[in-house]
C-alpha cells in the first residue's frame, strides 16, 4: 500500500513537470537558458533593450526551438532600438536583425504564412528608401501574398502597391499587365474586407482612405481610362467570359476610373457573381439592369441580393431598390409591400414611405369614380399620411393642395377628422381634412 502511494506520488509530481515544461524545450543546459529567459524577459520589462540582447541571443544561439517566444519578443526589441537609434549604420544593423529573427522562427517553427505577414510590413518601414533592396522587398511581398492569399493584413495592401511602386521605377521589370493584375488582386482583398467590416458593424472609413492611396499609386503607374478597359483588357474578357482574374480587373478598374457605364462591366460582374456570389455584387447587376430597363433579370439579382443579406440595413437597402423596381414596372402592390418591408428591416429608411406616396399620388385617374370629390380626393389624403411618416414637407404640401375643398365636405354633410375608406387598390382608412385656402 506505501509503495502503490509512492508511485501516485511520484506520477503525480511528473505529470505537473511535463505540463510546466510543454511547449518549451531548455537545450543541453536547462539551467543555464532559464536563467537567460529569465534575465532577458525582466530587461524587456523594464525596458532596457540593450541589457536583453546578450541573454536573448545566447538563447537564439544555443536553444534556437526553445519556444517562439524569443522570436517575438527579440522583434519588440530589436525595433525598439532601432525606433531610438541616430547613428543610421548601427539602425541598419538592429533593423537588419530584426529581420532576420522573423526568418530564424520559420525555420525553426514554420508557420511561413503567418509570420511573412507580420514581417512585410515590418521590412517595408524599414527597407522603403533603400534602392539597393528593392528587389528583396518586392520579392518578400509576392512570397506574403502568395501563401496568405485573401488574409493578407491590411496594412499590407497600401504597403504592396508601394513597393510595386517604387520597384518599377527603379528599373523594376513588370509591365502594365503584371501591374494591373496585382492591383486587382489587392482591390479583391480590400473588398473584401470591406464587406466583413459591413457585416460587423465596423466603420470602413480606413479601409476606403486605403483604397484611394492604392488607386493615387495605380494612376502614377499605368495611365489608364475607360478606353483602356474597353478595348485593352475587354476583348481578353471576351473571349473567354469565365476568366475570373479578368473579371476582377475589370470590375476594380471601372469602380475606380468611373467606367461602370461599359457593357464589359456588368458582364465581368456577373461573372464574378455566378462564382462568388457576394451582396454587393447581387446588388450592383440588379441596379444596373433596372437601368437598363432588363426587369427579369434585375429582379433576379435583386431576390439573390436579398439571400445574401447579412444585416437589416442591407435587407432594408434591397426592399427600397425593389419599391422603385417595381413602380417603374407599374406594380403598385408589390411596390408599397416592398417599401414597408424596407422600413421592417431597417427602421431608418423612412424615405421608403415617400416611394408608397408618389404611388397614391399616381393613384388618382386610375381609383377615381366620377361619383363623390371627396371620395376620389381620398388618395391625396392616403398620400399625405404617407409623406408626413417620410418626413417629406415638400410632398405633404402637394398632397395638401389636393384635398377635398370645404364645399365638397359640405355637400356631403361629412366633417373634418372623420374616417374615411380608401378604396380602389390603396383600401386604406385615412382622417378626412380640407384644402388649404387660397390653393
């Protein structure tokens, strides 16, 4: 029994120690590196970046897979001395290593992806004024983007078309095309993070001002108008529909240059919708074939939209765009529905309310009788109570000139404030009022 107790003991004390030392491997000196961790970790603490280089190093050099941790940390305070540094040969050396310590944890604990991300825009502040390594700044990038795809970090996208920059106009060999097609990858990216932002709630307003420094870097490189994307980038569209990277292009190109008007926009659209579905897009071919008048396939686009939706302003957004898609096609039920489901999901689109009273305003040689003023007059009314909830003043005072007059009440023997049916297809209950004098 002693003995069985010893064992439980004994199993008990290592199972402890295993699970203090799991992630962490001390090297042929354990007692030695602890003491160097321990060392350098109270320098960083107390910000003294130079105490931690001796002990930090020591354990880059002798436990080099000792735990990732002395990889970011030796980051933090390597560019700590360099932020601080003024002689610019020893801010060269500390920026230098700082590089290298981000090469040092691939090797010894992969995750190349993830930590390329952190170092481009580390080697960008650092590198962008040296001619001399543009070559390895452009290649670094290309490597970044290539394994981290659409989670490239943001603040690399501004800093990519930078160094696309300044690596051709230092005799960098990429043509316009090589140029355009890494802008189209980076707007991809940007877009869509700009929608994840939407989806959260999240202001975009840095994300657009990110957009406007990569369209001022695109115009200094390649000159480009809706010529170009027409008869340049169009016709290797064209002959084949399903390019998705040409797609892309196209679509960044015309946002950016204006040129949503083109033909090869809508169809770049479509083909980008058909393999990434997104809202925005569903959105953007829906409004551009109501313009066009192609209603089947605007109300298409604009059903898928609303699949899409994420978020009560984006279903609010859809419901209004099909209010006016369907007045334009004289469906006024469906219209008015559309419109009060625009205000359902997003309580903010009063001006929804206004679409419904144009509607009741276009209302009255269609519902009127010929039988009672009053009656016939009622849409005007119907009209008014709509544009007062749209905050409308403007389409109040319209509907108010409309009226019934005091003598048509009269004839009938009604009164002011009394309820009065709407029929025809309006079939609303309003509060009858006079016109205005002198209108």
């Amino acid at each position: 029994m002693k003995l069985l107790h010893t064992c439980i003991v004994v199993f008990l004390l290592t199972s402890t120690l295993l699970r203090a030392q799991a992630g962490w491997n001390w090297g042929d000196d354990p007692d030695t590196a602890k003491e160097k961790n321990a060392i350098y970790n109270d320098m960083l603490k107390n910000s003294d970046f130079k105490g931690a280089i001796e002990p930090l190093e020591w354990l880059v050099a002798n436990t080099p897979d000792l735990n990732q941790a002395i990889y970011i940390n030796g980051v933090k305070i390597y560019d700590q001395l360099q932020a601080k540094e003024t002689d610019a040969n020893q801010k060269k050396t500390y920026q230098n290593r700082c590089l290298e310590l981000y090469d040092q944890r691939i090797e010894n604990f992969g995750k190349e992806a993830q930590v390329l991300n952190r170092k481009a825009y580390k080697a960008y502040k650092f590198l962008k004024d040296d001619k001399s390594r543009y070559q390895e700044l452009f290649d670094l990038f290309e490597r970044t983007f290539e394994l981290n795809g659409d989670k490239v970090a943001i603040n690399n996208l501004v800093a990519y078309m930078d160094v696309i920059r300044r690596y051709r106009a230092n005799g960098g060999s990429l043509t316009d095309d090589e140029v355009l097609q890494r802008y189209g990858k980076t707007m991809t990216i940007l877009d869509k993070n700009v929608e994840a932002y939407e989806k959260a709630g999240k202001d975009t307003a840095s994300l657009e001002r990110n957009r406007d420094f990569i369209n001022k870097m695109l115009t200094g490189m390649v000159e480009i108008d809706c010529d170009f994307i027409s008869n340049k980038i169009g016709p290797q569209f064209e002959a084949d529909p399903s390019d998705l990277v040409l797609a892309k292009r196209i679509i960044a190109l015309s946002l950016t240059y204006g040129c949503s008007k083109n033909p090869i926009f809508l169809k770049a659209s479509i083909t980008l919708q058909d393999q990434e579905p997104t809202y925005s897009m569903a959105k953007i071919i829906a409004i551009k074939n109501d313009a066009a008048k192609n209603y089947g396939e605007a109300n298409k686009y604009y059903q898928e939209a609303l699949e899409l939706a994420a978020t009560g302003k984006q279903k609010g957004d859809i419901h209004y765009g099909l209010a006016n898609h369907y007045r334009a096609r004289g469906m006024k039920s469906r219209a008015r529905s559309s419109a009060f489901l625009a205000v359902k999901n997003d309580p903010s689109r009063k001006e929804a309310y206004k679409i419904v009273g144009n509607l009741y305003m276009e209302s009255y040689k269609e519902c009127r009788q010929g039988i009672s003023k009053v009656d016939d007059r009622a849409v005007f009314l119907a009209a008014y109570k709509m544009y007062a909830r749209a905050g409308d003043r403007r389409g109040m005072s319209n509907a108010e000139k409309q009226f019934p007059s005091m003598e048509d009440i009269f004839e009938l023997s009604l009164k002011e404030g009394a309820s009065l049916k709407v029929g025809c297809w309006i079939n609303e209950t309003v509060i009858l009022k006079r016109r205005p004098e002198g209108t």
